[in-house]
C-alpha cells in the first residue's frame, strides 16, 4: 500500500502519531503564529518562555484538528485510494490510539493557553471547537477551504495575544493579520482539492473544485491568493514593519506565482511541488523578513 507524502518512513508509535497528523506540514502556519509574536514584541518584552508556550500550544492544536479530522473521515479515507494508506484507514493505529492522542493534545494546549494569560486561556476552548469542526465542512459547504484558512489564520492573533495579553492598537491588525491566512491557506487548499474531485463528487462532498469545475476552481485560488498578498501588505502597514518584511512579501509573491504556473486544469503532475514547496516557503520568508526588520 502506497504512503502518502510528505511522511516519516518506519513504524515506531512516534513515527506513526507524526505521520497521523502530517507533521511536516506544520511549517504551513507555524510562522505566521510567529509572526504574531514578533509583531507583538515592538510592545511587549518575548521571554524564552513566551515562546515556547506558543510553540506549544500552536503544535497541541494542530494536532487536535488534524488527529480529529483524520477520526471524522476515517471511513472516507478508507475508501478514497489517495488516501486509504492513511494510519486509521490501514490499522497501524487504532481507534482508541488516535483519541487518547488527541484528548491528552487538547489538554496540553488548554494548560499551554493557561500558562501564557487569562485571555489566551478564556479563548482557547472556543479555538478548539472551532478548528475541530472544520473535519465536517465539506459534507456541508462548498467553502470549506476558508474555514480551514480561517482555522489556520487565528494562529497570527494567538501569538500575538500570547505576549501581550490584550488586544492590538490598531483594532484591525489581528483580523487582517487572521484573513492573510485565512485567503493564502484557503487557495492552497484548493489546490489540493484537486486531487480528490471525483472521489468527491462520487461521494457528494463539497469544494470549490466540486462546484466550479477545476478552471474556474483554480481563477479562484487565483484570487485567494492575491487577496493574501494585499492583507499582507496591509497588515505590514498596520503593524509599522519596514522595508526587509515587504522583501520578504515579495519573494512569497514569486513563490506563489511560480506555483500556479505549476499545474493546469487537467495537469497535476507536478502538484506536490507547488502544494508542498512553495507554501512551505513561503511562509518562512515572510516571517524572516519581518525578524530581519526588527533587528534593524
């Protein structure tokens, strides 16, 4: 049976909990809740602590969605041959295994949220749901891709709300900072919706590849994305960052171009480069340019 990418090879229990959740794919959004944190830190002193509290939490709460969507669409995977050779679906872990992981994660991301401040504590109960229901969107909404973004985009406030405890002066920077995400993993998503369209459509599941058809699917990726750059730059203007983070933003401009030069309507061939490489980038470029600008 075939594994999926972007995974660990071997069957120790750790291995297979890192491949259950897909924990290469944490450097998706792990910076843009870093980026929060730096943002923040022209405010507020970031301790050692701080920061890896974030980490933490960010890495506990990411486990929580994917570990919940992987239990909720078991029996779809299962079914789907991309992805029947995921752990649940092929028994390297059982039922019991993956809910014990994803209860004693939630615990361990509600005491991170305790330990960083009251109001990080007071909203981490509603993150969890939130990001928890995201595994059932798409039996629902054609949308599902900005609920995942969005799941993703509360991590730019989360950091920033970690240091400093309150909210940001202008109002409107964590929305924004929360929309960045929200557009740029809500048209990669999209992209990887394309892998799965006529499993989709033969088990009536919903995406904008579904509904649009994949041309049009991808135009709207397309507008996702540009979206994404515009919050960027406005969120950099909110936030008072300089010349090395607007670098930064152009460098993940390019990177996104090339990845939609990378696949075509009835071309994916060469998907995992673009869903997978660039996006990986593109994150951390963005971060390192608002690092470099404030260390100037």
């Amino acid at each position: 049976m075939r594994r999926e990418g972007q995974t660990f090879a071997g069957e120790s229990l750790l291995v297979r909990y890192a491949n259950f959740v897909k924990l290469p794919h944490t450097i998706f959004a792990l910076p843009f809740a870093l980026l929060g944190v730096v943002v923040a830190s022209y405010g507020a002193a970031v301790t050692g602590r701080t920061l890896g509290l974030v980490v933490l939490a960010f890495t506990c709460a990411r486990f929580v969605a994917l570990g919940f969507n992987r239990i909720a669409d078991r029996a779809l995977d299962a079914r789907n041959p991309r992805t029947r050779a995921r752990e649940l679906p092929s028994g390297r872990l059982t039922l019991a295994q993956a809910w014990v992981a994803v209860v004693l994660a939630a615990a361990l991301f509600l005491w991170a949220a305790w330990a960083l401040n009251p109001v990080c504590f007071a909203l981490a109960p509603v993150a969890l749901v939130f990001i928890s229901g995201y595994s059932y969107a798409k039996r629902f909404t054609h949308w599902s891709h900005l609920w995942l973004g969005l799941a993703d985009g509360i991590a730019t406030p989360a950091g920033y709300l970690a240091v400093t405890g309150r909210w940001s002066e202008p109002w409107w920077l964590l929305p924004l900072g929360a929309l960045v995400v929200t557009f740029w993993v809500g048209g990669f998503d999209v992209f990887y919706a394309l892998q799965d369209e006529d499993f989709d459509r033969a088990e009536r599941l919903k995406s904008l590849v579904v509904r649009l058809g994949q041309g049009p699917a991808m135009l709207a990726a397309k507008l996702l994305h540009g979206l994404a750059l515009v919050a960027l730059v406005l969120f950099g203007l909110g936030a008072g960052l300089g010349i090395a983070y607007y670098a930064g933003v152009a460098i993940g401009a390019v990177l996104i171009a090339y990845e939609h030069r990378l696949v075509k309507p009835g071309d994916l061939s060469r998907l995992n480069a673009a869903f997978f490489t660039a996006n990986g980038i593109v994150s951390v470029v963005v971060l390192l340019g608002a690092l470099v600008d404030r260390m100037l």
